[in-house]
C-alpha cells in the first residue's frame, strides 16, 4: 500500500515511516526540514521537500495513497507564544491544506496527530476524551482547531479522519537541548546530563506527565489507520494512564538538577485515560517508562 506521512523527516513522522516500511509498504514523505532532520530519513522512503503550506503541491503526492498520517507541525507550546502567525499558518493552514488535498486525491483516511495540551488545565485526572476542551497556549488552540477541521472533514467531505491526542511523547530521536530551549524535558535533562551541567528543572519540579514512547505512539497510528470502528473524526487518547514528576525523571536520568523560572501556560498535571484507545484500536502502550529512560541512557552513554 502507498502512504503518505507529512513531517515523516521528524521525531514522531520518522518512527512512522520506519513501521510502514519495516512491513513492506510504499511511503512517501513530505518534509520542509524546518523542523525535520535528513538524518531521520529512512533511505527507503521517497522523500517530498515540499511545505505543507503550498497547496497545490500536495494533491500529486497523495494520489494513489490509501492514507495520510499527517505528524507535519510546528511543535512546542512556549515556541508559539513567541511565533503565534507563523505556528498558526503551519498548524492550523497546513492541516486544512492537507484534509483538502486528501478529498481532492481520492485518499481514504487521514490520521491526525493531536495533542493533549488541547484539554489545557484541569483539575480532574485523568483526562478523558469527552471533557471539554480549554486550550489556552496559541499551539493547543491550533491543534485542538486540527481536530475541528478533521471531524469536519469526515461530516461533509466523506474523508475518513481520527485524531490521536498525544501526551508527551519521548524516545530516540527526540528533540535535546541542541535543538534550542523548546526541546522535550527528556531530551533538555539528557543533554545536560552529557556535557556535564545540573539538569533544569521548571519550576519545582513537581510537576506530573504522562510520558508515552514514541513506538507506541508510532504503532497507534497504523492501529488507526486500519481500525473499522474509526473514521468518523474521532478523538482518541494515546498515553499511559501513569505519570511521573519531573524531579522522578531527573532522578531515573541521575545527576544534579537546579531550578528554573517557571513557563506560561503549561499544566500542573496531566494523565491519559485510555479506555478508548483499548476499545477503537485495540491498543495500549507496551514499553514502560523506566524501561524507556533506561534504553535512552544508554543511547547518550549515561551510566
């Protein structure tokens, strides 16, 4: 089969292209590298350097595909505080692009990539998918708008659409403090922990997250692009259903840490119900997070 996986050069897109090609299936990617890293690329797949704003360049790319997974975005909630236009043309404009270049190409289904930042702060964990949604940082508003566009998509368009809420990924390939100060707490404590420096932790520490691989999350995709009982637009938790504080991170990494002003708009807690991933794409997480951390340790050659 031929599938299409925008953003497929970066962190989640690439895990994806990697899964559909390990099973035998022609992948194309479509990369701007603004974000996405040639070295992620797998050889395998037919790389596109096309931006995901053009629209008239994505319609030839997805003919013949018998589905979209659309990871193309441009990520990190402080990053869009400061680039609220141009995160919003990428991640609300490039989304829309996408869905009609889809329609247009005859695709069948398109699996989005959501975000749980879309829930915003709530006090009630953990977080299930019929709670309201209060995005309040400009990222979540444009991914939460994603999911919007989606579910209007399949009503009138009869593109099949489901939208996968993830809560913070992390894995090989992450972003690391090398990438700029809008990288992953993983990656940021890794780095640091490399060159030696205290890891920086925001602002106490006690902060809590549900932290899910990026292989699971990879996996759910395909489970989302198959499943018969999806298609309509559905929103679909992909955690764990545990959490951990940041200062728990910091101590399975090991080494010093400090602390650091705190940022805008993040939540104090966030955590997965996952009932409905079980039921819709027969999927639950399989790499624990101690076993995750521990493969990413010896990645960076920490002992």
């Amino acid at each position: 089969m031929k599938y299409v996986v925008t953003g497929g050069a970066g962190f989640i897109g690439s895990h994806i292209v990697d899964m559909l090609i390990s099973r035998g299936d022609e992948v194309h990617v479509i990369d701007n590298f603004l974000t996405g890293k040639r070295e992620r690329l797998n050889p395998k797949a037919t790389l596109h350097e096309v931006d995901i704003r053009d629209a008239k360049k994505l319609p030839p790319i997805f003919k013949g595909a018998a589905g979209i997974f659309h990871t193309a975005a441009q990520p990190r909630m402080q990053y869009s505080l400061k680039e609220p236009r141009l995160t919003n043309d990428i991640n609300i404009t490039g989304t829309l692009n996408v869905l009609l270049a889809a329609r247009d190409a005859g695709v069948k289904r398109v699996v989005y990539s959501a975000s749980s930042s879309a829930y915003g702060r709530k006090d009630k964990m953990p977080l299930s998918e019929d709670m309201r949604p209060e995005p309040i940082i400009p990222y979540a508003i444009q991914k939460r708008v994603g999911e919007q566009y989606c579910e209007m998509a399949a009503r009138f368009y009869g593109l099949e659409t489901v939208s996968l809420r993830y809560f913070n990924v992390y894995g090989p390939r992450q972003t690391t403090a090398v990438d700029g100060p809008y990288a992953t707490v993983i990656g940021i404590f890794l780095e640091q922990r490399v060159q030696g420096m205290p890891m920086s932790v925001v602002p106490d520490g006690t902060q809590r997250r549900d932290f899910t691989h990026v292989t699971d999350v990879a996996r759910a995709n395909l489970l989302a692009m198959e499943s018969g009982k999806v298609g309509k637009g559905e929103i679909i938790n992909i955690g764990t259903a545990t959490n951990f504080s940041v200062l728990e991170i910091a101590e399975m990494i090991s080494g010093s840490w400090k602390f650091i002003e705190s940022r805008q708009g993040e939540a104090s807690e966030t955590l997965a119900d996952i009932r409905k991933a079980k039921e819709l794409l027969g999927w639950e997480p399989k790499v624990s997070f101690k076993d995750g951390i521990s493969e990413l340790k010896k990645l960076h050659g920490i002992l």
